[in-house]
C-alpha cells in the first residue's frame, strides 16, 4: 500500500461519519502519529510505499472510528495551547474553548510569582499551560481520580514544568494553602443532557468529569465558590467554565459568596461559557 491509498482508505472509512473538514483534518493528525508526515511531507510522499504496521495501524484506525471511538484517545494526544498532551479515557479530551479560558488568564494576569490553583485538573492541559504562559507561576492542580492525576503529571514532565498535584475532591477541595488565582472546568452537564450528545463524547469520556444531577447543576461550584473566598489572597480572581444554560445561577451563586465583579463570558462562538469573579 502507498501513501495515497492509505489516505484514501482513512477517507473512504471516515464517509458519513464526520463531515468531509473533520475528515480531512483527522487524517492530516494521523500522518503525523502513523507516518510522523507533516503536510509537506504527504504532499511530497503520494507515492511511497508503507510498511506493513502502518498498512495495519490505518485499517485499526478505521475500525476503531467506525464505532466512534475519539481520535485523540486512538492516537494518545491531542494539541492543547500550541503544545501536545497526553490523553487517555482517564482523562477528558482539552476543548478549543477551554484554551480561550487560559488565554482569559494570561491576558487578565500580568503580574509575576501568581500562586494558581487548578480544580479537578484531568489532563492538567490548564495548569501546565498556565505555567508555561504566566511569568514565574507557581501552580496547584488537585483532582479526586489517581489515574487522571498520572497523566496530568507525565504531561507536566513532557512539558518542562513544575506543577505540585495533589489527590483532592474538589467538593472537599484541599490543598489549605492562599492563591492569587483559582480556575476550575468542573462537571457541569446535566444527565439529562447526555441524550444529546455526540456518541464519542457520552460513550468514551469519563462520565464523572462531566456530568452533574439534574436536581443539582450546581453541585461543584457550590463547593468551588465557599473555598475559592477562602482561599483567595484579598483582589485574587476566580475564573470557571460554565454550562450556558446557568451562566444567571452562577452569578448568582458568586455574588452570594461574597464575590465583586462577577462577570459571564461569552466564547469565540458567542455561546456563554466563562465567570470571572474577585475577592473583595
């Protein structure tokens, strides 16, 4: 087989799947993974021939995207703020939006030697990113599951950054310890929701990183708001991804935690996805 069948075998397999752009950028991420091609690279390489565990590795590719599986748990990664991580089920697959809420950080934050905590870390793509991007960050990321914190760990390793990591549930959040920032992407989907949702996301992701009960959609940033005043120095911020169905509740959940300049933030596809909060 040669490179362009193999591509024509990854687009052929991908047909009425994914749209047509999607399928054309999944296997633009599987010539790098399988083939280690960039763009160039595959223009310039139509005509090689492959060997044969990568002949098999497309057609397991295939197979394993047929039943929906996500690429990035396929591959072991996925790009996150210009750096790649490693993702396994244990953890949640890094959004595009959840990069706007890092940028959000960094662009709000000047400031050197900030102390940062990350909620419920998963892959630890905010707190390492974090780090890179704030001048001389000293950062915290708790998460309740073991697994998850051994990937967030190996990708702080990979990334060259001292993150401190701690096993904590964030609705009895630990570390004791005073910030000038805290950040959580806490579960924040309703079960009922679930329905909905892109098979690749409800039957492969891990549902504790996701859902909420519907009786309670605001279970985790009930526990965030209380410690985050606590916890925060005197003028430290608070910034949450949020579910756009309650961007008014949790307003109002901030602003009766004692939090001035409580703002919901629309993201880069006009949806409501942000708070942001300061202690006063």
């Amino acid at each position: 087989m040669i490179l362009k069948e193999a591509i024509e075998q990854l687009r052929d397999g991908l047909a009425g799947i994914v749209e047509p752009h999607e399928a054309q950028a999944m296997i633009r991420v599987i010539c790098e993974d399988v083939f280690n091609y960039d763009p160039v690279d595959v223009a310039l390489r139509q005509e090689s021939e492959l060997p044969e565990f990568a002949q098999q590795r497309v057609s397991d590719i295939v197979s394993r995207l047929q039943r929906h599986e996500p690429l990035q748990y396929i591959v072991g990664s996925a790009r996150f703020h210009g750096h790649k991580f490693k993702v396994t089920p244990a953890v949640l697959i890094p959004r595009p939006e959840t990069e706007q809420l890092v940028d959000l950080i960094v662009d709000k934050n000047p400031s050197s030697d900030l102390r940062v905590l990350d909620m419920g870390t998963g892959s630890g793509c905010i707190a390492i990113s974090l780090a890179r991007a704030l001048k001389f960050a000293r950062v915290d990321a708790l998460d309740v599951s073991r697994d998850a914190l051994s990937v967030a760990r190996e990708n702080a390793a990979a990334l060259k950054v001292k993150v401190r990591f701690f096993e904590s549930d964030m609705l009895l959040p630990q570390p004791a310890a005073t910030y000038d920032i805290i950040v959580s992407n806490p579960p924040y989907i309703c079960w009922s929701e679930r329905e909905s949702m892109e098979r690749n996301v409800k039957d492969y992701e891990p549902g504790q990183a996701l859902f909420v009960p519907d009786n309670d959609p605001l279970l985790f940033y009930k526990s965030i708001a209380p410690y985050a005043m606590q916890s925060l120095e005197k003028g430290g911020r608070l910034y949450l991804e949020i579910n756009q169905r309650f961007g008014a509740e949790v307003k109002r959940l901030l602003g009766e935690n004692g939090f001035d300049e409580v703002r919901i933030i629309e993201d880069s596809y006009g949806k409501v996805r942000f708070a942001a909060a300061v202690k006063g």
